[in-house]
C-alpha cells in the first residue's frame, strides 16, 4: 500500500490521518509546528466546540459560503457521526445551550490527545517543525500529484497529497495560508480571503470609551446608508477599536466582505425588550422621583456607569438640568436614542483576530464527495483552506471533520 501524505496536523488533517489509518493504510502527516493541534488548542476558549449536536440542515442553514458544496460530504459524516467517533475514541463529550458538544472534561487538549493516539496506535509517520515549501506535480494533459518538497530540501513522493493547511486567521497557530499557494502552483483558482467571525473597528472616540463593556439582550442592526445588512439579538463588547462579542462576530460572518469597505452604521436598541413607549413612561417615572437630582445622576438604574457619560452626552440634555426642568420633546428625544444608539463601523479587524477566514481554494475546483481536486489527481483539499466558511456554535470544526472523511473515504482501501 503506498503511502498517503496529509500537510496539517491541525483539526482536518488529524481527523483525516485517523481515518485512513483506520481503512488500513500508510500516512504521513507533516506540520511544520512542534505540536499537532495548536489552533485546536485554543478553540471554544480552551474547551474546544467540536461540533453542533444538530442536523445537517442546521449545519447547511449555518454555511455561509458555498453550502450546495457541503451537502454530499455532511450526509456522508454528519455531526451525530462526529460525536460518535469521538465517544469511539474514548472522548466522553457533553451536549451545553445552542446545542454546542464539548468534552466532558472542558479541556480542548483532550481532543487533540485522543486523535494523537490514534496516530501512534496506527504508525502514522509524524514530522513536527517540518515544513511543505511546495506540490510536486507530474505536468501534461492530465497533471498527477507526485509528491512534495519540504522546506529543508527533502522530497517525499506519493500519488495522495491532503493539503490540510487551514486558511489565514491566527496565524501564530500555523495558518498563514500555505495552502492557497499550493492551490495555484495547481492551476487552481483562489477565491480572495477576509477575515470573518471577527470584530469591527469604530472611528467613535465615545464608543471606545466604553472598553470593556458587556452588554447582554441588546438588538443590533448593521446598516448600509439605508439598507438593512444584518441584524441580531445577543451579547456584544465594546472594545478600545471598536465592538466585538457573539453578535458582531456573527455580523462580521454573515455580511459580505466587500460591504465593510465602505463606513457602515451599527443601531444598537439597548433597551430592545420594552417598547419606546414604554421606555418614555419609564423614563417619566425616573425623572419623577428624581426631580431634584441633575439629569446625569438620575440615569444609574438604566445603564451600567461607565455608559452613563456617554448616554448623558450624547442626549444633548445640559448635564447639570434637573429632572424636574427636562422637556418632553428632550425626554423623547432621550428615549429614541436609548432604543437606536448609532456606531460608525470603519472595517473588519484583521487575520490575527479572526476565528475563521472567509475565502479560499474554489470550491468548483473540488469534488464534493471526495475533496480532490478537478484539475490535479491525486491531490485533495479540507478544512478550511476551502473557500467554506460557518457561524459559531461547533459549526467550523464540523466542516473540517466532514471534509477530511470525504478525502479518507474516498482514497480506496488498498491503494
Ligand atoms: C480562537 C479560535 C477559536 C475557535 N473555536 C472554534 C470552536 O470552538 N468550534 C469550531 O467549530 N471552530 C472554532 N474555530 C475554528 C476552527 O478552529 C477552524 O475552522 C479549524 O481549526 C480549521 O481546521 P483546519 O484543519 O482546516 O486548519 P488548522 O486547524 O488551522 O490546521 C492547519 C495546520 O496546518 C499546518 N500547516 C500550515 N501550512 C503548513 C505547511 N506548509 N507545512 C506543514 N504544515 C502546515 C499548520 O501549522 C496547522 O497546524 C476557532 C478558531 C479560532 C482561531
């Protein structure tokens, strides 16, 4: 049987080691890191989100890039599947809100370990610090991989290349985008890369004041001039750039790359469960019982204090009015901006920031039952050096562990 070689020991490459060795056959698996797993290392904040406890549909109505592609390779290795051969593995997992699985344990290193005994238990030939610098490919009318050449001058041949090299986001992990190169040294097509599921920048010297802040159960609406890009209901952060938290990752994600070029608005409804009307009888009652107080000392039991200020500022109420002398028209006014806070958005932050990257090797390039390339046989690409991209929620990971057993799957037992 010859010999399979996979480049990444990151989520798809490990996953796709396992199984093949599983089918019977030889692997060799370089990382140019020291360890395996290092991005895996520092998934879901230490505990590793491995998947959603959920049906494929779910998993497609997550995909935010190119989902018709994923339909074959998700049927074939569902996230019910994903959980299962990690139980088979000796990972206990649990099922938390939002159906996100982790391990029962909450350690990401537990992921990572059971997949590197399976490696040794199956004699894969692990190369840590070792680095691909390029494809060999046997040229002509029907181009064939051969092998690759690594970084320190040794070639390795085999006619089963993976390119498992994730995309561009944290690169300190590994990922600096190797693979997209590979891709075009194939004659194939790269789609351009962003950053996704990553916060955004706000020129607002009042909106960075606010660093640190969490807010739960606010509303947002990110907004084009007039038109509506995205809207959420969750957590957000504000930052000394700008807003991060769940609901500008997911904007960040679902909103197409080539909007954040131009300035954008964020509404932010900080009081999204009342309505303004009942906002402004709220209000009137505040002011009531502290008539005698100035306007900025009576808003402590509707904003935590660090808003206060900006809340106040912003309302264009002198700040030392009583409440007894706010107008209407003022305390309307008031109201209205507690329920449409505005951030100018100035653009995604970058790749180091990023959770995933959006963008990558063309997915008409690819077989999507088998993840090996249409113009170079033998070659195949997963995880996320594909131009696939999802929200949170165990949903990325997924499509790394779905792509990587189409490739197993697909190389025949015996080969
Ligand atoms: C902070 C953070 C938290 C995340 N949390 C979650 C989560 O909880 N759940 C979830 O579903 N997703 C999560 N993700 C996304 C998820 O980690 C990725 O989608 C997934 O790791 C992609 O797997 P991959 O195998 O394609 O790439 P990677 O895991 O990035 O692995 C690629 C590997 O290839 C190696 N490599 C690259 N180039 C070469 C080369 N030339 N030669 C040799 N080796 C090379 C790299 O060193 C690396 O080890 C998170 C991402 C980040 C950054």
């Amino acid at each position: 049987m010859s010999n399979i070689i996979i480049i990444g020991a990151g989520a798809s490459g490990l996953m796709c080691a396992v199984q093949l060795l599983k089918s019977g056959h030889r692997v060799t698996l370089i990382e140019k890191n020291e360890k395996c797993g290092k991005k895996l290392f520092i998934t879901g904040k230490g505990r590793c989100n491995l998947t959603n406890y959920s049906d494929v549909e779910e998993h497609l109505s997550s995909i935010q890039s190119n989902k018709k592609f994923m339909y074959s390779a998700l049927n074939a290795f569902t996230p019910y599947d994903t959980v299962d051969f990690f139980n088979s593995l000796g990972l206990r997992t649990k099922v938390e809100r939002g159906s996100r699985v982790f391990p029962e344990s909450d350690h990401s290193s537990d992921v990572i370990k059971v997949l590197c005994n399976e490696l040794k238990k199956g004699g894969a030939d692990l190369r840590l610090n070792t680095a691909v610098s390029r494809l060999l490919i046997r040229g002509g009318e029907d181009p064939e991989i051969t092998g690759v050449l690594l970084s320190k001058g040794e070639k390795i041949y085999s006619d089963r290349v993976v390119v498992a090299t994730g995309g561009r986001s944290y690169p300190s992990t590994g990922s600096t985008g190797d693979g997209y190169r590979f891709a075009v040294s194939a004659g194939m097509d790269v789609k351009a890369q962003s950053p996704s599921l990553v916060p955004l920048n706000s020129p607002d010297r009042d909106v960075r004041s606010l660093q640190g802040l969490s807010l739960r159960n606010v509303s947002i609406v990110l907004k084009d001039g007039k038109k509506k890009l995205y809207s959420d209901f969750g957590e957000l952060l504000f930052t000394h750039f700008g807003v991060s938290g769940p609901v500008i990752l997911s904007a960040s994600a679902a909103v197409k790359p080539e909007f954040f070029e131009r300035p954008l608005e964020l509404h932010i409804d900080l009081k999204s469960v009342v309505s303004i009307e009942e906002l402004d009888k709220r209000l009137i009652r505040i002011f009531d019982e502290n008539r005698n107080k100035e306007f900025k000392n009576s808003l402590s039991s509707l904003f935590p204090s660090k808003l206060i200020p900006v809340m106040a500022e912003r309302s264009g109420i002198k700040s030392f009015t009583k409440c007894a002398d706010i107008r209407k028209d003022e305390r309307r006014d008031f109201a209205a901006l507690i329920k449409d806070f505005r951030v100018n958005i100035e653009g995604l932050r970058g790749f180091d920031e990023a959770v995933i990257t959006k963008g990558g090797v063309s997915v008409k390039e690819i077989d999507p039952s088998s993840m090996e390339s249409k113009k170079v046989k033998g070659l195949y690409f997963i995880g996320e050096v594909l131009d696939i991209d999802s929200m949170t929620g165990g949903f990325n990971l997924q499509l790394a562990w779905s792509t990587a057993a189409a490739a197993a799957r697909h190389i025949p037992a015996g080969h």
